[in-house]
C-alpha cells in the first residue's frame, strides 16, 4: 500500500528570520519543503537541520524568480499544496532620507516579487482546484512605521493584494489570507545595501500586552492553521500576531 504524499510547501525569504523558522517549522510537520533566498550560507545550514531544499534566487530578478518557480513545479511534479511569501528587507530611514534606489529595491522584493510568485502559485492551483497562499505581511501595514516608510508602504501593497487575490482565487478552490506579526525575535535580516537587523538584542523593544515578543512558532503555528482544512471557510483574512499590541494601541492602553 502506497503511503500517502507529503503535503508541499515553497516558501520565499527561507533563508533567515521569519522565513527560516517557517521552514524549520513546516519541515518538522511533516511537509516537503523548497524555499529560495539569496543566502547560500544560510540556506545551507537551513537545508542542513530540516531536510529542505534550496533554489536560489534574487527575488529583484524576474528571470530567477521565473526560473526558480519552474524548478519548484518540476520538483514537486505540479503545483505546490502551500505558498508561503516571506522574502522581505527593510531599510531603517525617514522618508525625506530614503534614497530612491533602496524605495525601488524595497517595493521589488517586498511586494513584487510576492506578487509574481503569488500569480505563478495561483496559476498552478486553481487547475488542481486547491490550495492555500499566506503572505507574511507586517504590523507596519496597518500603521505605517515613521522609521520604516518604504518597508511600511511595500507591506501596505502587499496586505491590499492579498485581499484581492483571495476574491479572485476563492472561487477557483485557492484560499489567500495574510497574517500580520508584530515585534518578532528573530526578525527581518537585511536590506538592499546589506544593512544587518539580526534584532539579536530586543531589550529596548516595548513588549506587547502579552508580556513578551513573538516568536517563529507563533508565526508558523498560524500559517500551518491556515493551510489546514481546519481553515476551510477562512479566505481573505488578515490575521494579527502580536500579543494584543495592535487592539492595545487601539484601545489607548498605556500598560
């Protein structure tokens, strides 16, 4: 008797942070996993603890991306079972100081990328009739960080296009939704110019009402719950992970 198939998953950005915890994550669950990244370093280590596999791939390239998704079909024999859209920098300046390179840069792999790999994966799934796409969004969507306005607006687009997309897809089997984390330990890692924020130390980050950060279980605790079928009726969803931060600001909580 034939066991039965792995589910399959390929995420984006899996190379550090988010990303990397998603794919330990899911990998320990069970499922088959590719991911991409520009890292080979990491990606090797990553590879290494969780039996996933690597295609590399500078999501600014729309050659590789294309490539690297042909790759994942032809590996997996068809379309993958999850999308996971986690590539992502951010690059710490005020508007007035944002150079117009890093804007572009930051918008190409934030949002762009996501939306190529999203089609491409939507593409794919809707001529099987299923599927489930989760796009890492941000808190900064829904707030727009003063410090952080390219990666602000990039996350902002990239919520919108979730939401669209799940409207579209919906009705094809395929269920979009986005979740939004907030303060994460270990969070984004690097931007265009090679600006490291390995967040290593979170001592002077205000913690949410839960009384502590994120982390990468949380994150991949709700990207797993999404893809299940105990997520079935859930499409278009905006799911927040922040321990209450979001609902306390809302509120005018002060702690």
């Amino acid at each position: 008797m034939n066991a039965p198939r792995r589910q399959r998953a390929f995420v984006t950005g899996g190379t550090s942070g988010i990303g990397r915890a998603i794919v330990e994550h899911l990998a320990i669950s069970g499922m088959n996993v590719i991911f991409t990244g520009r890292n080979q370093e990491r990606a090797a280590a990553v590879c290494s603890a969780t039996g996933a596999r690597f295609i590399a791939a500078d999501a600014t390239d729309r050659a590789a991306c294309d490539a690297a998704f042909a790759e994942v079909s032809a590996l997996f024999d068809g379309a993958p079972d999850l999308f996971v859209s986690c590539a992502a920098i951010v690059f710490e300046s005020p508007l007035t100081d944002t150079p117009d390179v890093i804007f572009r840069e930051v918008l190409e792999i934030n949002l762009t990328s996501s939306f190529r790999y999203s089609r491409a994966c939507f593409d794919a799934m809707k001529v099987l009739g299923k599927g489930a796409i989760v796009h890492v969004v941000s808190d900064a969507a829904l707030v727009g960080i003063h410090h952080l306005p390219a990666y602000s607006v990039s996350k902002a687009g990239l919520l919108a296009m979730s939401e669209a997309l799940a409207a579209e897809a919906v009705m094809h089997g395929v269920r979009v939704n986005a979740i939004c984390p907030g303060a994460v330990h270990p969070g984004v890692q690097s931007t265009p110019k090679g600006y490291e924020h390995h967040a290593e130390d979170d001592s002077k980050w205000a913690r949410a009402p839960s009384g502590r950060h994120g982390n990468g279980k949380d994150i991949c605790d709700a990207v797993l719950w999404l893809a299940s079928d105990s997520a079935s009726h859930v499409a278009g969803a905006t799911l927040r992970i922040d321990g209450g931060a979001s609902a306390a600001m809302r509120g005018g909580s002060r702690g």
